[in-house]
C-alpha cells in the first residue's frame, strides 16, 4: 500500500513524461510534448497494480507544479489531466483559453 511505501515524482524529460515510483518500480507516468510554450499532456497510466492509490492525481498534480515552475501553460488533451485540473480549478489558469473547452 503506498501509504507505508517510498513514492517519488520524477521529471524523466528525456522520454517526455513525468513518472511516479513507489519502493524504486515505476507505477505510472504522465507523458507531455513541449512547443511554442504550451506543455500539451496527452496520456496519463497507472499500472493496474497500483490502481486506487492516487498515484494518477500525484503525478499530475506534481507535473502541472513543474510545468508552471516552468513558466509553460498546459493543453489538457488526456482526460485524466483535464478532469484534475477541473476538480482543481486553480490550475486553470495554466489553460489558455483556446484549449479551455477540455476543462469547461
């Protein structure tokens, strides 16, 4: 269970997706594409091993931080990324309005 288990969100910008690990086995990533200052996010999987946990959210979460740390805004194309970012609407402002109908 990950609640007593070591889990980390890396940037693993060389395969363009940020990854979460639990106890050093990948469990999931978030993969995004860089153009023109938009961080487009695509496809977001959890392995079925790890489903429920949260890992999903933590990985998003923790890559919209690095992608607005960046200075980037975000195209929200994976419906994973599009519905945290409408559960959590202070991350709307990432989306620029021609891409805010994903979150609407």
């Amino acid at each position: 269970m990950v609640n007593d288990s070591t889990v980390s969100v890396v940037d693993a910008a060389d395969r363009g997706r940020f990854e979460v690990w639990v106890d050093g086995a990948l469990a999931g990533f978030t993969e995004y594409r860089d153009r023109d200052g938009i961080r487009t996010f695509p496809h977001t999987e959890v392995d079925d091993a790890y489903a429920g946990q949260g890992l999903a959210k933590r990985v998003i979460r923790e890559g919209l931080d690095a992608t607005r740390a960046a200075g980037l805004q975000v195209r929200p194309v994976c419906p994973a990324v599009a519905g945290f970012i409408k559960k959590n609407p202070d991350y709307a402002d990432l989306v620029p309005e021609q891409f805010r109908d994903a979150i609407s």
